[in-house]
C-alpha cells in the first residue's frame, strides 16, 4: 500500500482532491489530501513543507502528488522527507533558489497562456470560469466552497531553496486541456526544467475536478510501475 500525498495548488484547499482520494483509497491505498494555509500571510513554503512533512510521517512508500503552485513545496519536501516519487500535476516547476512570482516572467507563462487563447477562439483576459473552471462540472462546483480560500502573496516572494531534484522517479502530468499553463507550454518547461516529457490526459487545469478517474488511474498507474 501506498500513501500518496496531495498537495493542492494556490488557495491550499483539500477539497480540490475530494473526487480522486476515493478512487485511490478503493484500489488499495492511502490518499493524504492536504490543507494549506493559502490565505495565511505568515506562512511561506517552508510552513507548508512543514505540514506535508508530518504527513508523510516516517512512511517510505509516498508519492508525492503536486497541483500547481504545489511545485514549489515539492523540492523542500523531498530533501526532508523519504519521497518515493514525484508527480507533478499542472504544475509550477521551479529552478533552485527562484521565487513563484519570478517564476513566470523567467517561463513566459502568461505570453504563453495569451497566444494559446488567441489561437483557440477564447479570452485573452483572464477570469476563473475561463481558465479554471471551463470543464468542471456543474454539479461538482455547486457542491464545493461557496468561495475558494484566495492565495496570499508571501509565497511567491519566498526563494525556493533548494541544491538538487532527488535521483528518484519524477512524472509530469498535464491536462491536455489546461488554459492557463496551456499544454505547449508546460511541454517546453519540463522539458526545459527537467529534461522530461510530459505525460497527457483530458482535463483542463484544475484536472482533479474535471477527470478525476482519469488522473487517479494515472497515479495508480505509476505506483504499479514502481514495483517493476
């Protein structure tokens, strides 16, 4: 059995897992979604590596599951913690010692998120229905949060310290439907950042809602190519 740890992007809300934990915890395993202080000024990258810390505990068999602005928790995670895997999941993969607010500048991301919109026939202004919530459906986002838990700034001004990415199995996982890291983009960056391919499914940036089946069959894909 497994402990996958789900790590959620800006905002730091559990419940953006809710639709894949019980997928993963019906094949056998153990889904942690963690609760991030998102809207907490005070607390930076090193209190959210903190929280994720402690709940890997002593295991030794965790994937390690990051969502978006998750990637930056990520590398400070595994040099305190005995990672097994990393999955990155639409996610913001950093350079050592960048901040997240720098972080699109040095990627190009929104240059990239406004030519991806043009090309495709949608707005080049961003808003939340366009970009996050496109392919959720209906009857999931009247079930969640009545308001999203909002992002302080404090973590994207905070370095990301750290020397390496550890000698382990590292998966980048994209919706191929994402309009805000559109897929192109988040290609060139693995690419760029990680010397990988990314991995494709459908589902658009917040793929946890939108294809939880098809994201957890991934993740549980993974774990099984672990054990060869």
């Amino acid at each position: 059995m497994a402990r996958f740890v789900l790590v959620p992007g800006a905002g730091g809300m559990a419940w953006y897992w809710h639709r894949a934990a019980p997928i993963i915890r019906a094949a056998g395993h153990e889904p942690i979604a963690i609760d991030l202080p998102g809207d907490d000024g005070r607390a930076g990258l090193a209190a959210y590596a903190d929280i994720v810390v402690r709940a890997i505990e002593e295991r030794s068999d965790v994937i390690l599951v990051a969502q978006s602005l998750a990637g930056f928790t990520v590398p400070l995670v595994c040099a305190r913690a005995p990672v097994r895997m990393v999955v990155f999941v639409n996610a913001m993969i950093p350079k050592p010692g960048e901040t997240a607010g720098a972080w699109w500048g040095a990627t190009g991301a929104a240059e990239a998120r406004e030519q991806a919109a043009a090309r495709r026939g949608y707005s080049t202004e961003f808003d939340v229905g366009t970009y996050f919530l496109h392919d959720v459906p209906q009857d999931v986002l009247r079930a969640g949060p009545q308001k999203p838990r909002e992002e302080a700034e404090t973590v994207f001004g905070e370095p990301c310290r750290f020397e390496r990415w550890p000698e382990i199995p590292i998966h980048v996982l994209a919706g191929r439907d994402d309009r805000f890291f559109p897929i192109e983009f988040q290609r060139r960056v693995a690419r760029e950042r990680l010397g990988k391919e990314v991995e494709e499914i459908p589902g658009g940036h917040l793929v946890a809602l939108s294809n939880a089946e098809g994201l957890a069959d991934r993740l549980l894909a993974y774990e099984r190519g672990l054990k060869h």
